[in-house]
C-alpha cells in the first residue's frame, strides 16, 4: 500500500512507466474530469464558511480520477490539518463488478497522471491511500473530517459503505459531498444516497444537476447562511423543496460563473518591459495602416467615374480640385 505526503518533482522525466506522456496542465480546466462551476462556488462556499467559523477538521476524497476536484480541494487545506486521497488507480479491483466497471469508465487511469496534475498547482501531494475505499476507517482517523467528497465506485455496495465510513469519519458539523446521485447510468448510487437519507439519518442540504450535500450534524445554520450567500447571486437559480421532512435547497448552475482557481506553475506568465506593458500579449493583425486623422480619405470610386464619363478638360480641373482639397 503506498503512502505519501513528501514533495515529489519529476525534473528529468515527462513520462509515465509505460511510455505515456505526463500532463502539464497550464490551468484547472485542462485537468481532464467533471466539476462543474457550481460545484467549485459550493465547495469554495461550504469550504470557506468552515473556515470563516472556526470548524477544524482533515479533507478526504474518495476516487480521485486524474485529480482535478482533489486539485481545487487542496486550496483550502490549513496549517495542522491533512488532505487524503483515496483511490485504486493503477490497482486491480477488489471485486469482477468493480472490475469490469474500471476497464469500462478509467482504463487509462493511472496514479502518477494523477500526481503529475497535483504537483502541478500544489507543492505537495496530500496523503495518498492507493487501495479500495472500504480500506479508509483504518486510514483516517474517527470523527476527524470536515468535508469528504466520494466520487468512487457507482455500485451500491460500494457506495453504502462509502457513505458508512464518511458518517464514521465526519466531525459532528461536518459535510459529505456524494457525485452522481441522480445520474441514470449510477442508479446504485441514487438508491444507497436516499436509502441513508431515509434510514441513516443524512440530511440533504442542497442538490446541484450532480452532487448532493450532505451532513449528520444540525444544518439549520448552514443551511439559512447558504440561503443567504444564494439570494446574492444573479448567476445561481435556487428553489427549497421539502423532502424527509427537512427543505432541501435545489440549485440551477448553469449560469454559474466559476470561482477563482488554483494556480498552475505551467501558467505562461506576462513579459513586461521597464514600462510595465506587456509584451506577451499577442501581436494585432496585419492590416492596411490607418490613414493619418488630417487627411480625409476620398472616395476612389467617385474618381474612377469622374474619369470615365466626364471630357478630359473638366476631367483635369477636377482632379486639380480633389488635390487640393485633400
């Protein structure tokens, strides 16, 4: 099982063990993966009021693909506090369900795009558990997140148990995130997502088109502040619903305007000169020039006309006049 939080540079190899070429991604968006700008103004928002309100606690992520919610997670982690990161990768799978599922959805997956990605915003890597998920309780300790994020396996028995462990590993206010709660193609996830809300006590706070947010906590003042923070956006349409007797806040984000990034040390940055201009910035098309502003241009076709139809005498006088005036 391998572990790590050390440092880790590839200065003298750009390639993977097997050949392929390792990413270098220049900005989040070149991170291949799915998290939409909705998603990155909730996790910035239950991120940041966490912080903002003193609530301590580790950050886990449960499936990681090539890193980019992990990526955007690592932003906020603080000082005394670790980020785990809980994936198979390159691993076989526990199971031939889980299996199968792998070689259809990650088959180019591999642990070392994943940290090549990482480093690329971040120094470190966060503490990597390159195993199944239903190794984790043993990984982290009890009652010791602030957030998990579970993006792993989409068949109900792994879900459950992932959302067994993320009840077992959340401090009292803590909130789970779980992806692919309503996709039709992850029913297991749906099922094992509203079977807790239904029977394990899990309380939807809000829903997004993919990601529900969750907590076994009091979300009453969570819930109101996010109800706030939501009335200040034009970008987000937000309605509450009643669902298991609590209001579940639903989300349109399809507007959303996505919230500051991570920066990439692959990010070009400006030239400037002694004056402060930048002479990065792309140079302007190739054109005719501009007609200097005291000079009025004419009108070559009028010209063209004068020449043609009028007797060359008056022709001339003409053409003296356009002179002149120009």
């Amino acid at each position: 099982m391998s572990q790590t939080s050390a440092q880790v540079q590839f200065p003298d190899r750009s390639t993977t063990p097997g050949g392929d070429e390792l990413p270098r991604p220049a900005r989040l968006d070149d991170v291949k993966g799915w998290f939409r700008p909705v998603d990155q103004l909730l996790f910035d928002w239950f991120l940041g009021h966490q912080r903002d309100h003193g609530h301590a606690g580790d950050l886990l992520e449960l499936g990681a693909y090539l890193g980019k919610s992990a990526i955007f997670m690592g932003s906020y982690l603080r000082p005394g506090e670790e980020f785990t990161v809980c994936d198979l990768w390159d691993s076989p799978a526990p199971d031939a369900s889980n299996s199968a599922e792998m070689d259809r959805s990650y088959a180019t997956l591999t642990r070392r795009a994943f940290e090549a990605n990482y480093l690329s915003f971040h120094d470190e890597l966060p503490h990597l558990v390159q195993a199944p998920t239903s190794v984790i309780t043993s990984r982290v300790r009890a009652a010791g997140c602030r957030f998990v994020h579970i993006d792993a396996s989409h068949l109900y028995e792994h879900v459950h148990g992932d959302i067994r462990a993320a009840e077992r590993l959340l401090t009292p206010e803590g909130v789970v995130v779980f992806d692919d709660f309503r996709a039709e193609h992850c029913p297991g996830v749906a099922a094992a997502v509203w079977g807790a809300v239904a029977t394990a006590g899990l309380t939807p706070l809000c829903i997004t088109g993919t990601k529900l947010y969750g907590t076994w906590g009091d979300p009453a003042r969570v819930r109101a502040e996010l109800l706030g923070w939501l009335r200040t956006r034009t970008d987000l349409w937000h309605g509450v619903e009643e669902v298991a007797g609590a209001p579940l806040i639903r989300i349109d984000g399809r507007r959303a305007e996505a919230p500051e990034h991570p920066r990439s040390r692959h990010r070009a940055e400006p030239v400037t000169d002694g004056a402060g201009a930048d002479r990065s910035a792309p140079a302007p098309a190739a054109g005719p020039a501009p007609a200097p502003p005291h000079r009025r241009t004419g009108t070559p076709r009028v010209r063209r006309l004068v020449r043609d139809l009028l007797p060359p005498l008056l022709t001339r006088a003409l053409v003296r006049t356009f002179r002149r005036s120009t």
